[in-house]
C-alpha cells in the first residue's frame, strides 16, 4: 500500500508530520509512505529521525515540492496558484497523474478549504456527487463513536445533498466499522415534524421513504445534545452547523479540561496533582479531542483523502494515515458507489 | 416590581419553581410573585416550604389555572388550545389583560416553542421585529460571559434578521451588563470574506456599513471555537445553528464532567474523591451550565420574557428570575426600542 502525504501546511511544522509518517510505516509492513515537500527540509528531519523511528526510513520516500498553501490561503487562491504546492502534488499522486507513480489515499494537515477545492480539481468527485462531504467520528458516551458530517465543505445544503451525507456517512459505518445498520439521525431543532430547516425537513420526508433494504436505520430527528450519547452511529447537517458544532465542541473541551485542571491543582499539592489529575486529564483531552486524534474523511471524491487536523502532533497525524489505511482495506469509495446505485 | 411565574412545565415539578420563586422573593424586597398553575397544588407546594423561604410566603401570590403545555405540545396546538394554560395566563398577566393585574416580567420553565408563539400572540413584538429570538450567555475562558443568539427561535434567517440579533444582542450586553462597546461577531465557517452561507455573506456587509455611533465593535466572522475565547461580548447566527451549537455544548459538558468524575474516583479512594473531586466538579458543572443556571432572554417582544431550563432546579429557576428582575431594572424593551431608532 503507497500513501502520499503532504508534509507541509500543519501548525506545527514537518517534523511532526514526518514523525507520524515513520510511526505509521514502523506499525504497517507493507506500507510505503510517499512525503511531498521541500526534499531538503524533508531529508534533514528524516536523518534526524529517533530509534525506533529511524528503522522505517527506507519506506518513506522524498518527492520534492517547494511551493506549499499558506493556512490562511482561499481556495480560490489554492486553485489560481497552488498547482505545484506540496497539497496539489500530493493529489495528483493519489490520482496517479505524478511523476512519483500512483498512491492509494493522501493525507494532509493542511488548509481544509485548499484541499477540498483541489481535491475536486485532481480527483474528481463519484458520479452523482457534486462536491465532497467532510465528516469525523466523535467520542460519545458510552465510548462508540458517531460520524458526524458534513463539517464545512458545503453551506446552504439543500435536502437532497443532506441524503448524500447520509448515504455516505452510513456507507461508512457500514463499511469501515462494520456496523451493519447503522442508526442515522438528521440534525434539528427539535424532535416534531413542524420543526427545522425547509431542507432538514424535505430530507426527513425523503429518509422516511428511504426503502429499508439495511443501508441505515433511520431514527429521524436528532437535537445537538444526542451527539453524545452513543445512540447514533452517523449524524446529518449542513457544514455550517457540523462546522460550528464540532469546532464550539472543540473550544469548549480544551476550556473544561483546563478548568478541571486548575481546580484541581488548587486543591492538590504539586506533587500530587501530578500524579492524579495530569496523566488522567491528558487521556481524556485525547479521546475527547475527535479531528485531532481520528482525522477526518473527505467523502464523495473518487479516491481516498483524509484531512489531519491542523494542529495535530505526530500522534493525531499517525492516526490520519491510520484511518486512511482502514478505508483503502474496505476500499471506501468502491462501497459508495455500490450504495449509490441503491439509490432511488 | 411584579414578576408572573409559570409553575407548570419544569421537568422537576412546580415545586422547584416555587422554591426558586420564594428565594428570588426572599432576595428581593420589593419583589411579588404571581404564581400561575393550580391552584390547590400551588397552596399546598408553599404551605411546606421550609425555612427561610418561607418568610417570603406573603409575596407569592397565587392565581389559579388548570390548564398547561406538555413538554412536547407544539407551537400549533399551544396556539389552538393553550389558551387557558398557566403559561398563556402567565403572559396575558405580563401584558395587563388578565384578572390579576399586570406583572413586569413573566419566567417559564415550560416548552420552548410554545413560549414563544404565546409570547408573540400574547405581547406582540418591537416595532420591526417579526418574531422574537432567544438569547443566553454562555460561559468563556476568562470568566466572561459571551451572549449567543439566537438559539432557536428562527430558522432559515436572512441577512436583515441577522442583523436584527447583532442590535438585539448588543443592546442588551451594554444596557443590562454595562458593556460599554460590546464585541460583537457573526458566526460562520471561516474568517474569510467569501466563505459562509449567503446570508451570513450579507449580514457581514450590512454590519461592516454599519455606523459607528457605540453601539457595538463589529468584529467580522468567529469560528465555533471563538465562543469560548472570552474575547467576545456577543455571537450572532441563525437559531438552526445557535441550538445546535448550546445543545451539544451541554451534551458535551455533562458527558466530560461525567468521565472526568469516573477517572477520578478509579483513582483516588471513596473518600479523597468526594473530599476533593466531588464538589470541585460540582461546581465547575453548574457554572458550565450555560442555560440552566441562567436562564435564556426571548428578545424583540414588547414585554419581558425568561425561559428557565426545563430541567432546571429551584437554584436555577432562581437564577432566571433574577434575569428577568434585571432586564426590568433596565427597562431592555425600551431600550431595544431606542436601538432601533438609530437603525439606517
């Protein structure tokens, strides 16, 4: 298996980048691991790589790529100008159009807007799909996680979009966790019918019709504190609400831990705090952190792409090759295009 | 100053209601509750009231109604057959037309979307204003409160709706809070210029022409996890997304309050954790309680109106009536009113 990743455009620079890449080649025999970013910066990291680490630099290849997309890049901008940046190469080697030979997935912590938009351009999105659908799976209560799409790439989603989101969602329960129904929910305000968006509720009345031959289980409606609580298995929005709701999510997990953490040091002594509360605070801000540690997928495109948080550290970005690893070995996009044809 | 109390609706039974009315009372010493809901139950509730609270037992006054509004009743059936109900009766009491003349302020615990079609009907709205929306502050980072609206009272809205929330919102951080200036933001996917739903497109526009007479410190786009920052006073977004965003930020809070607590007491023996964690998280759980332990502002009507949250208990309705005894002391329809006056 031969993974392209984009080295350049995390918060926290190559290095962490590179040092998931050689965790993942370390845990994964057959995996080679293709790096596109400047081979200079590249080569350095990879020479200064720790044991156990260093044994895997055989299997991670320099492509060179000088060019990369600025975090704070539009995608307009990525497609005017970022046809050689480090993200658009990687892509196009996951299209097989490189020089570097082809990739089975890309991965890339990098400007999510950029990547969704060249994406589209080098890889093309499955027939009948417009644009590709952000999701990832969040930790929930009883420890399952709920995929919960899409996160952003599309605004002002009209309710047939939000039946793509579903059907995709479940395609990927279904394929890559094995659920084999999996419990789907559409976003709302509340519970009743009269409720919601003019688009939720034409999606409603679409999903209810659904025929029931074992895609999903539809559960209908979904307020915003069932995310959590371990009864879904995949959760459907417009992005602009999955956007907000993961990343206020995201804000406020980092301000409670943080909080519990300064009471705690408070009412602790020092050497105390640091045995108790630290090591189990720090578990917890991992599960609980949901796109740093899992990835997110970018659904709907004709091959495998999944985004790394931004600020992931080596750990998160190993995980990003990890989920990629898993929807190449269920050939994701192969189950959606199968589940697509289902369609009515 | 006159408050009127809708005893009915609480997930907890009227009994917390009429304790949190009899502390407000007690806090308070020219305030006078009317309580709405039966009568007999009501007599019985406050003839067991336990010291102090019941000292304040000559100021709740009880006015009976039988009727009430289920939980899960909808806005249509409340309008149809709600007339009669303790929170109908409760509103009209607000607005001067009923048999126990008029309060300054009415608090429900009740069903959301019933308050407010009752309040619109009952009250009427602003001058301008079509329909009211619902406003809470959310806790942040630094201690600061930050106001999200609105949190479900649209959806679908457009611009002029939005912008409507951004004065709404504003005047009620400068008058009840005292906040000079408040920082104001539209909530959206992004911070540049071309990303975001339409309507949050046009908002930005209007805002961004918006006069600069003290109103508010327009700061552009936030992201979901800018709420949390402490840096903003105010949080403007359509209601689909704002009820989304509070309820998952409540399911979330209580699921890590929840696992916080469990690796805590697998760790520390029975008795260091209820000595140390147990009223620590106890603590940190009700300042996080956004909703609960605030309650929520329905803006844009002629008269003031708190809704308490359902699961509220006597602390937190409590705290709801303090909300609306503050909203009263500043007179916020009138100043909403003077607001919009200033509006191009």
């Amino acid at each position: 298996m031969r993974i392209a990743i984009d080295v350049m455009g995390s918060d926290q620079g190559p290095q962490s980048i590179i040092h998931g890449a050689a965790k993942a080649a370390l845990h994964h025999d057959n995996l080679e691991l293709l790096l596109f970013g400047p081979s200079r910066q590249i080569v350095a990291e990879l020479s200064r790589l720790p044991q156990p680490l260093a044994a895997a630099t055989s299997r991670l290849v320099v492509c060179d790529s000088h060019d990369s997309v600025a975090q704070d890049a539009t995608a307009a901008w990525a497609l005017r100008h970022g046809q050689d940046s480090s993200m658009a190469q990687m892509l196009r080697c996951v299209a097989g159009n490189g020089s570097h030979g082809s990739a089975d997935a890309g991965v890339s912590a990098g400007n999510t807007s950029a990547l969704v938009a060249l994406s589209r351009r080098e890889l093309g999105t499955l027939p009948g799909i417009s644009r590709p659908a952000i999701s990832t799976a969040i930790p929930t209560r009883n420890g399952r996680r709920c995929y919960l799409l899409d996160l952003g790439a599309n605004v002002d989603s009209p309710a047939r979009r939000l039946v793509d989101f579903a059907v995709m969602g479940a395609a990927m329960a279904q394929s890559v966790d094995a659920i084999e129904q999996p419990r789907l929910a559409l976003l709302n305000v509340g519970a009743e019918a009269t409720k919601g968006s003019r688009s939720v509720r034409e999606a409603n009345t679409f999903l209810r019709r659904y025929p029931a031959h074992a895609l999903f289980d539809y559960q209908g409606y979904a307020e915003g504190g069932d995310l959590f609580r371990g009864n879904l298995d995949v959760v459907v929005c417009d992005g602009f609400v999955g956007n907000a709701v993961l990343k206020s999510s995201e804000g406020l997990a980092s301000m409670l831990i943080e909080r519990v953490q300064a009471v705690f040091e408070s009412r602790l002594s020092g050497r105390l705090a640091s045995l108790l509360a630290r090591p189990a605070l720090k578990r917890l801000k991992n599960e609980l952190d949901p796109v740093r540690y899992n990835g997110a997928s970018l659904l709907g495109l004709s091959r495998i792409v999944v985004k790394s948080h931004g600020g992931a550290h080596a750990e998160g970005f190993y995980y990003a090759i990890v989920r990629a690893i898993q929807e190449v070995e269920h050939d994701l996009p192969q189950q959606l295009v199968q589940r697509w044809q289902t369609l009515p």
